[in-house]
C-alpha cells in the first residue's frame, strides 16, 4: 500500500504547510515575505479540504467547490496586497512594515 493511499499522509503536508506558512509570517520582515507566507498557509487549507474530499466526503463536488474558492480568495488576495506593496513602497521607498510608521494618519 503506498503512503499516498492514507488521509493522515496528506494530513501532515497541510499542517506542514500551514506551520511553514505560519512560521514566515512571524519571521519575515518584508510584505513580500508575508504574502508568501500566507499563501502558503491557503495551501495548506486547501490541501485538507482535498484530503477529506477524496477520503470522507459522499460527494466529490464539495471538496473541489471550497478548494477553488479558497484558490479565488487567494488570488485576489495576493492582487489586493500586491498593488499595495507598490503603493507603498512608491510613497515611502521600503517595504519594511516597521519602518512605515506615517500610516498611522
């Protein structure tokens, strides 16, 4: 039997991911680096809704149909977040969030 043929293989890769994702997210000191790191964590949300799809679910469609919409959230996330990047970084030439401090109006 192959490791792939169990849920708790696929388990693991989305608790991996999200804990990766988690991990940049503290880490980084970029907006760049965080973007990143929370789409990683999308990933691995959508890794376990596939997970259970394939192993629990009575009905394939559910799974496919919270995994695109997370991929459409993700998407327009990372769109929404990249044009503010540029803004930002055009008005205060950096990306580090500690170093834009005029924000705060």
């Amino acid at each position: 039997m192959m490791p792939s043929d169990h849920l708790i293989t696929y388990l693991v890769i989305g608790v991996f991911l999200l804990f990766v994702g988690l991990f940049g997210m503290i880490r980084h000191r970029s907006l760049i680096g965080m973007l990143i790191s929370v789409e990683l964590i999308l990933a691995g949300a959508g890794v376990n809704f596939m997970a259970f799809n394939r192993f629990t679910a009575p009905d394939p469609a559910v799974g496919q149909a919270f995994t695109l919409f997370i991929m459409g959230i993700a998407a327009a996330e990372a769109a929404i977040v990249i044009s503010l990047v540029i803004a930002v970084h055009r008005r205060f030439h950096s990306t580090d969030p500690q170093a834009i401090d005029e924000l705060r109006g």
